[in-house]
C-alpha cells in the first residue's frame, strides 16, 4: 500500500497542460466525460473527480463484442418499437417502482430473456408488454 502526502495527491489531479482541478472548478464549468485527455466526472456528494483517461491495452475480445452487437440489436429493437409499446413499458417500470427506466427494463429484457420476471410484471401492473409475435435475439 502506497500511502500519498496531499502535495503528492494534488499533483495526480492535475491536467497534463498543469492546470489545476480548482481552476476547472473556479470557472463554474461542470463538464463530464472525456475532455482532452482527461476523464471527468462527479461523485455521488458532488465531489469533481479528474484523473487521465486510460485506454485499454487490448482490443476487445470475442465475447465481449458479441455482448456489443447484443446491446446494439437491443438498442435497434426498442427504436423501432411503435410508441404505444414504449409507453407501457416506460408505465411498467414506473407503477412498479423499479428503479430503472422503461427502456432499461427493456434492454435488460432482451439481454436476458427473463420472460418470467416480465410476466411477474404484467399480472402485478396489468400492462401486456410482449406479445407471442415477438421474436428473441
């Protein structure tokens, strides 16, 4: 274990050009994500995090993409999902009290193919969400 001093600690946040962390901050800006060269983001209490992107060291695997090309077909899916259907699920997730949106429930749906956690769904809301016509990916 590596124990920082403060001097150390301030030294790492900063951005590779040496600005510092309270400048980003003292100009009122709340960026996030990757911004020349650098990852930003917030943590939960509000605390802006800085640190340099990292990139991976290998291309993903074949797994791995085939996981991406899932979640792209899934994304497709609910894009060409008349609005009617996007309305119940976005209704299921809500009068259930999940803690994700419609379009997660979705996406997880058809990640996961839990049919029986959607049927749970549908008898506790009464919203009818697939349908005997829908094919799986």
């Amino acid at each position: 274990m590596t124990i920082r001093t403060s001097a150390q600690r301030d030294a790492a946040r900063q951005a590779p050009a040496g600005i510092p962390a309270k400048f980003y901050r003292g100009l009122g800006l709340r960026a996030q994500g990757d911004i020349a060269g650098m990852t930003v983001y917030r943590t939960r209490r509000g605390k802006q995090v800085i640190f340099p992107k990292t990139y991976p060291k290998s291309p993903p695997g074949p797994l791995a993409t085939r996981n991406q090309n899932r979640f792209r077909l899934a994304a497709d899916a609910w894009t060409f999902l008349p609005l009617p259907q996007q309305r119940n699920w976005r209704r299921v997730a809500r009068i259930a009290h999940l803690a994700i949106t419609g379009y997660n429930l979705f996406i997880a749906w058809m990640m996961k193919g839990d049919r029986a956690a959607i049927k749970t769904l549908e008898i506790l809301t009464g919203i009818a969400l697939i349908f005997d016509d829908w094919c799986r990916l």
